[in-house]
C-alpha cells in the first residue's frame, strides 16, 4: 500500500495542501482529556485517602501526557494528490497518488479521498500511515471510470495526530486535478468510415488537374506550363519537355453541431452520448482526411472550436465534447451563439440535435439560409417507442404537453427538410456507420433531385 | 435503527472494538479472582461493557468513564499492587486500541508501520511508567506519607514562584520597551 519511493515520471498536475503552521492540526485530542482526567482522579484519591497503591492504575496515564506535552512539535509538512493520467478511457482505471513528505515526521497520517461521481473506488479509499522525518510516503489509490465526462477529486481529506494520539487535528481540501474520462476508443473507432462519409461531403479527390501531391498523368509540355511541373526523367527517355499532372490536394471544411442537451435521466444521458461518439466519429474521419473541422456546442454555453486542421484540433474537440456531459439544467441553454457568422459559407454542417426545441431548430435553419449545406442527425430515445406503455403511469398533463412538443418537434422537421436540411432519424440501436450512411444516401438522392 | 448500529460497528474497527471488550473482561476475571470482596466482578463487568461501548460509538470521554469506573472497582478489591499496576497498564492499552478503532473506521488500509510504532510506544509508556511507579511506591514504603507530600509541595510551590517570576519579567520587558517613534513608524524606509 504504502511505497516509500515510486519513480518520479507520472504525469499530471499535482496539487499540495501545506501542513505547515496550520492551527487546525494542532489540537488537543480526546485521548488527552481522558488520560488527564484518569491521571488527576487517580492523583486526587490517592492523596486524598493516603494510598500510594492507587497511583499503580493511574501512572501509565501520567507518564503518557507528560511524554505527549514534551514530546510534542508542530506539524510540518505537504501533501500532493496527483493522477497518474489525467486523459483515459471509460472503463479504465486511474491511480491516485498522494506524496506526504514531512521534515520532521509525523506520527499517524490518515488520507480519505471522495471522487467525484462518474470515478469508482476500487478498494478503499482511506489509508492510515506515518511518515518518518526528512521523507516522503506516497500512497496509491485506485479508482476506476464509471462514466465518460471530465472527474475530479472532490475532497481529501488528511487527519494527523502524533504517536500518543494526543495532538492532532483535521484538514479538508479541494483537490484540482482532473480526469477526462472518453468514450472508449474502440467503440469511436468503430464508427469511423471516412471513405463512406467522403462522400457525403463530396469527392475530395477531384479529376481536375492542379497542384498537389498525388499523381494524375503525364503529358508534353504546352505553352504556359510552368517548369516546375517538367518531369526530368521522362523528358530526358523521349528527348522532349513532358510534365506531370497532379489531382489538385481539396480539402472541405465541416463543422459539427452537437446540442447539449440535459443528461438529467437515463434516456437523455444516452442521447448525449450517442451524439458525442458521432461528434467524434465525424471529427476523426475528416481531419484523417486533412479537412479543417471546427465545433460548435450549443447548450448551457456555446463553445465554439474554429475548424482547422491536425491532430491537435482532434483533441481539442475532444476535450469540448467530453464536457458536454457536465451540462447544467436547461434553463441556462443559450441559442444565438456568435459563432454563426464565422461558419465558412461553404462549409459542411453536419448537427447532432433531437430537434425538441424550436430555438435549435431555428439556429439550424439561420445556418442553412446562409447557403451551408446541413445535415441533422436526429437521435431518437426510447421514450418515443414506449409512449402507450407511459400513458398508464403519467398523468394526463404531462403526457398531453409531451405530445405537443411532439408535434412541435415535427413541425420544425417539416420546415427544416423545406429549407433542404437532411434530417435522419437515428434509431437506439442503430449504430453511427448505419446513420451516417442513411446520411450519405439521403444527399445523393437531393443532389440528384436538384440536378432533374 | 439495527443497521445504523451494525453500519456503526463495522466502521468503529471490529476487532478494536472487540479488543476493548475482551482486556478489561479478563482483567475483571483476574481481579476478582484475587479478591475476597463481594460484587467486584460485577462492578468490572460494567466497566468493561461502558468501555466497550464507548468503543462501538467512537466515544472517548464514555470509554474514559469506564476506565474510572474499572479504576474504582480495582481500588475497592483491595488487590495487591502488582496486579494494581497489571490493571493500570491493561486500561492505558485499552484506550490505546479504542484510539485505533476510531482510526479504522470504513476498513481503511493500514501501513504496518502504525501497529509497530503504536506497540512500540505502548510498551515504552507501560515501561517507564512501570519503573516510576516502582520508585514511588519504594519511597513511600520507606518513609510516611507526608515526607512524600511536603516535597511534592515545596517543589510545586517553587515552580509555581518562578513561573510567575518568569512572567513578572516578561510583562516587564514588554513595558520598558523601547517603542518607534511617530516619525519612524511614518517612514519605515528611512
């Protein structure tokens, strides 16, 4: 349990609590007005009725206070709570270390830790030590991620005391160190298909001839050909100037919508998570193909990512998908994001919404009246299957004002696919590929109806 | 109401906890058996049973009572004093381990470091206490009771005379002073 040397490469900020000069910590414990009040009882009878022999139950009391009282020095020392990853994956664990280090030693250390909600402690998260002077005892705990969003330590708590157990004290703190928990990456992995959603947005290979890396053909040189372009080897077999002809590199820019919608039940909490894992998927299959992606998180607060390229970006997005998790109640939703203007006008917008709420619905009609071509994926929750199962358990209001925010969801749908946005539904249990294609087929069919 | 008490037992350190029931138990055997007073163990028993419960609750002033309690009763056994001093070790350990059942609450992870410097520390305190009270109990046989109490009391009384003298000079020195003047303290740079 306790290491007294671990190897100092762990990753990770660290934050420190001081011991050192805190009041807190040197109190009297109860141990000490129970020794004093035995040693003083046993000191009062004994002279009191002049019988020396009482002072046999009494002088381990005596003798144990006076050793306290001269033995006693202030605490001094600092502890440091640090992960040993601050980036995993769903499923995963995380090793917590605490490092207390102490110069001049302390009797008895206890470490209580209380993660927060989405981290499991495997085994105890409380550990009792001591330190010796002019060292440094690290201890490891071990929690595991319960669920995708961004952890912390919520509390730790040390409790000191010395080897008499008769001073000593309590201290909480607030741990800064967070853990960002993702979507497993096998299960984001598997929603990637870049060349299927390739299509989506159109070839970005084109059959134009231009700069750029790969290879089209070759043929002699014209006038107005740069020299560059001159294909020496070739030139050189045929005796004349010939060039080579490059597809020219083309690369979109996509921006994904994710609305943040509450997590507050199961089904919602699902919903998000679904989106976020196409988020993901989308993110990753176009900066593989070197697009610039930008997004764009709308709920309690609009975050906005400007679309670029690389694998930086990846995990910038990353970073803002996994906080959509932590999204506060709805009343605090915000829906005129000023990044709207800064949406490139030929950039692909593909959003992720349920569509439940007419201001979204109109966020994603403004973008589409600014020419973008859009694409929702609508994630569907049980909820819609088993309305008639809920009509018996709920009352006769609620499911009344359900329908009608039923109704006002496919009304703004309706407006939507008038505008030319392709909305498709996606299933509980239809995984994202299946979506993405019903997606890619959806704009084949309207490109085509525009081309009759 | 029953699993708040089996919640409170787990968390109180179990076998601590039982610990603290068990010694005073059989130092409450042993003292009665050396006893030809009436309703001694029953006193004992008591004691033991606060003590214990104390421990269970995570109470040290109602574990400290019952030590009182197990002090009283070895008193009025009128044991001999070797098992006196048995039974002042045996309750000082028993709050020892009441200390360490409130330590183990929730089954943290303990470092074996905190029993070997706790017995360590406990036999040290048991040990020299053992000793002192032997050149007490040593003197006061060879002399009365007053030849102890009169140097107690004229060392007390020397004490207290230059903790005071102490203080008379520290307050003194705090009113001769010399203090900063207006100016001094308006300019601290200069």
């Amino acid at each position: 349990m306790a290491q007294e040397s671990l190897p100092d490469v762990l990753e990770g900020p660290s934050t420190s609590v001081r011991l050192t000069g805190n009041r807190e910590l040197a109190r009297r414990l109860p141990l000490f007005d129970v020794c004093g009040l035995i040693a003083l009882a046993g000191l009062v009878t004994a002279i009191a009725f002049r019988r020396p022999d009482v002072l046999a139950l009494t002088t381990p009391f005596v003798v144990a206070i006076a050793a306290a009282l001269a033995l006693w020095r202030p605490v001094d020392g600092v502890v440091k709570i640090r992960a040993d990853r601050t980036r995993i994956v769903e499923g995963e664990d995380v090793t917590i270390l605490v490092d207390i280090t102490s110069p001049s030693g302390i009797g008895r250390v206890e470490i209580e830790l209380e993660p927060s909600d989405r981290l499991v402690a495997v085994g105890s998260l409380r550990a009792v030590t001591t330190v010796k002077s002019n060292s440094t005892t690290t201890l490891a705990f071990t929690v595991r991620a319960s669920d995708w969003g961004v952890a912390k330590i919520d509390k730790l708590t040390v409790r000191v005391c010395d080897r008499f157990a008769m001073f000593g004290g309590e201290l909480d703190a607030r741990a800064d160190t967070t853990v960002t928990i993702g979507l497993p990456e096998d299960r984001i992995s598997a929603s990637l298909e870049a060349e299927r959603f390739r299509s989506i947005v159109g070839s970005h290979l084109s059959n134009d001839r231009g700069q750029g890396m790969e290879i089209a053909d070759i043929r002699p040189f014209q006038p107005g050909d740069s020299t560059r372009n001159i294909n020496w080897r070739i030139s050189n077999r045929r005796q004349e100037p010939w060039v080579t002809l490059r597809h020219p590199d083309r690369s979109t820019t996509v921006v994904i919508i994710v609305d943040a919608h509450d997590g507050e039940n199961d089904e919602q909490r699902m919903t998000q998570r679904r989106s976020v894992s196409a988020a993901m998927s989308l993110s990753r299959g176009h900066l593989a193909l070197h697009d610039r992606v930008g997004l764009l998180v709308v709920g309690h607060t609009v975050q906005w990512l400007p679309p670029k390229l690389g694998r930086n970006q990846l995990f910038q997005i990353a970073d803002r998908l996994v906080a959509v998790s932590n999204a506060p109640e709805a009343s605090r939703r915000m829906y005129r994001p000023p990044a709207v203007s800064t949406i490139p006008n030929n950039a692909i917008v593909v959003a992720v919404s349920p569509l439940r709420d007419p201001l979204m619905v109109s966020l994603v009609a403004e973008i589409r009246s600014r020419g973008n071509p859009v694409s929702v994926l609508v994630p569907q929750t049980e909820q819609a299957r088993s309305s008639r199962r809920r009509l018996r358990i709920t009352n006769r209001t609620t499911e009344q004002a359900r329908r009608l925010a039923a109704v006002e969801q496919k009304i703004g749908v309706q407006s939507l696919r008038e505008r030319g946005v392709g909305i498709v539904a996606w299933a509980p249990d239809e995984p994202v590929i299946t979506v993405i294609d019903s997606v890619r087929q959806l704009r084949q069919a309207m490109a085509r109806g525009r081309s009759w | 109401m029953l699993t708040w008490h089996i919640d409170r037992f787990f968390r109180a350190g179990p076998l601590c906890a039982l610990v603290t029931l068990v010694l005073p138990m059989a130092m409450a055997a042993f003292v009665n058996s050396q006893s030809s007073e009436d309703n001694i163990l029953g006193i004992l028993l008591v004691a033991s049973g606060v003590i214990f419960i104390g421990s269970l609750i995570g109470s040290a002033l109602a574990s400290g009572f019952g030590a009182v309690l197990f002090s009283l009763g070895t008193t009025v056994a009128e044991v001999p004093v070797l098992i006196m001093v048995a039974v002042g070790i045996s309750l000082y350990t028993t709050l020892v381990i009441h200390d360490l059942s409130g330590s183990f609450h929730r089954g943290p992870r303990v470092a074996r470091a905190i029993w070997r410097n706790t017995s360590l520390t406990t036999l040290v305190v048991t040990a020299t206490s053992t000793a002192s009270f032997a050149l007490v109990y040593f003197v006061a046989n060879l002399t009365t009771w007053q030849s102890i109490v009169v140097p107690f009391g004229v060392a007390a009384i020397g004490f207290a005379a230059k903790l005071a003298a102490d203080s008379h000079q520290t307050f003194g020195r705090q009113l001769t002073a010399k203090r900063r003047s207006q100016s001094d303290a308006d300019n601290p740079v200069s």
